[in-house]
C-alpha cells in the first residue's frame, strides 16, 4: 500500500507523492534528486505576489566579479529600520550563484522581503580558485557593504541576521566563530545567524557525495580539517544562533547539525540558541520552499529574529 501524505502550500498531490518518494533515497543521487525539487518547486515560486518588491541587482562589495549582491526592498521602507536578512546560497563549495535559475534563490530573498525584512541575497567566490577562509571574507566583506549601505533601503545596520545554506552556511558559520578568520564581528555586531542544512564539519568520507568540494576548498591536508570546521570553533561567539536541518540530508549533515547544536548548549555560551529539524523535507527543499505558499520554516526563523530583540 502506497503512503500518502497531506501535500505542503501550494504543492499538488501528486508532487507531494514525488518528493516524500525521493526523501528517503536522497542521497543515492543528490545531484538529480537536486534538480527535481528545483524543477518542482520554481513554477510555485514564479507564481507568488512579489508586487512593490524593488530590487537592485549585482551590487559589487568586492573587486572579484562573484562578489555581488541583490537587494530586495519596498521604495517606501526609505528612512525606516527594518530588520535585515543576508542571505547565502549553497553549492558544496565550487558552484552555485544567488539566481539558479531565476526563481531559486531568488525566492528566499522576496519571502523575507514580503514578511517586511530588508533581503540581500549574495553571491561569492568559488573553491578552487577561492579556498578557505575565502567564503568566510566575503561574507564579512558583503556584510560591511551592507552596513554601510543599507539604511538607504530602509534597513537597521544594527539589525543584520546572517543566513546560509549548507556550503553558505559553512561560510556564515566560520565568519562568526573561526579564530583564523580575520575581521570577524564582535559579540552584537550581528543581531543573529542562521545555518540551514549547513557543513557544520568537513569531511572527505566514502559516502559524501560531495568530497570533491570539500577538499576544493579546505585543502588535500585532512589533518587540518578539524580546526577548519565551524563546528570546533562554536563557543568563540555570542552571537544568536538557529541551526536547521532537513529530515532527508545530504549524507551526516543533520547530525552535524545537532551536534553542532548540543556543542553549542554546552558551550559557554548565553545567546539564544535553536535547533529544528524540517519532517519530510530534503536538502534542497528546505529553501526551495520559500515563497511557495509553504510556511514551514519561515516562520520559525522571523520568530527567532523577533525573539533576539
């Protein structure tokens, strides 16, 4: 007998059907179960009210042509203080951009801003030519443009939450806590961070699918992989933190994720700190989800910004 479940948003059944089908074997082909969910979830995207969302394209906050950013805005926001959401997309460290095809990830910069956030959604440099701590430097190099710059859309220089998902949450993650990354803000300097389906901890094991990025951008030299990782660093920072991982994930990412989570509990810590899982929801979907109609995580995050205050 075939499982059926309740479809989520705008989701028809027999897309719900395809993906719970497909979260249980992610990982036997993350690539292709990849571009199934883009492809199922980008004409929900494309259909979503983004009416009176100006949006200001490939701003440079660096020399390098990767280092752009796209801000997302009402006109009428100008003069105001909004709470101000950068958001960092993924790619296991050697591709990826902030438009996969013009809906994703797109749509997670017009839900934040439809929820009445100042969005920035930011491109960055790629493993090989930009090992680490490259990712690192340029989110805090986007996030100097943007403290600079962003009261001019309306938005609070003093209300800045990071997002990454997974290679951009690796990145959000070692700006804030890596000690051997340089500049790195000081406790109240970033109102919050989120990572989603984050590398929280690099590895080279046999059955992640993604090895290749990860020795792109860490380096051959295994030994050095530990004190590289975000998650030997997670009491270094004060900063607020929500941690977020998909029920089907790329391979050992969920239990880095609470790992990451329960090191962070018995750190020195006192900053708010959270952590949820997403049921039936893979790797990709967790953020192609956004602007769908969908509101699973969404609100869990704008809660967690609220409750940093």
């Amino acid at each position: 007998m075939t499982q059926t479940s309740e479809p989520f948003g705008s989701l028809g059944a027999q897309e719900q059907a395809l993906l719970d089908a497909v979260g249980p074997v992610w990982a036997q082909d993350i690539n292709r179960h990849r571009d199934l969910v883009v492809r199922t979830y980008t004409p929900l995207v494309q259909q979503a009210d983004n009416a009176g969302i100006e949006v200001l394209r490939d701003q440079a906050y660096g020399a390098a042509p990767r280092q752009r950013l796209d801000v997302y805005a009402r006109a009428e926001w100008q003069g105001e203080r909004r709470d101000v959401l950068l958001f960092f997309h993924g790619g296991a460290f050697i591709r990826g951009n902030k438009s996969a095809n013009g809906a994703i990830y797109d749509n997670v910069a017009y839900w934040f801003a439809r929820q009445g956030c100042v969005a920035v959604n930011v491109e960055y440099r790629l493993a090989p030519d930009a090992p680490y701590p490259a990712g690192a430097e340029d989110v805090l190099a986007a996030l100097r443009w943007v403290r600079q710059n962003i009261e001019r859309f309306g938005g609070d220089a003093r209300r800045i939450f990071l997002m990454g998902h997974s290679a951009g949450g690796a990145h959000v993650a070692s700006a804030l806590l890596d000690p051997a990354v340089a500049g790195r803000p000081r406790d109240g300097e970033v109102a919050g961070a989120m990572l989603v389906s984050a590398r929280l901890r690099a590895d080279v094991l046999p059955d992640n699918p993604n090895a290749g990025g990860v020795r792109a951008y860490f380096g051959a030299d295994e030994s050095l992989y530990a004190r590289r990782s975000p998650a030997s660093h997670v009491g270094t920072s004060n900063v607020p933190l929500l941690v977020a991982v998909a029920q089907y994930e790329n391979p050992h990412l969920d239990r880095y994720g609470q790992e990451f989570y329960e090191a962070a509990l018995a750190s020195a810590r006192t900053a708010e700190t959270r952590f949820t899982s997403l049921p039936r929801h893979n790797h990709t979907s967790i953020v192609a989800h956004f602007n769908s109609g969908e509101e699973t995580l969404g609100p869990q995050i704008l809660q967690f910004m609220r409750d940093t205050r």
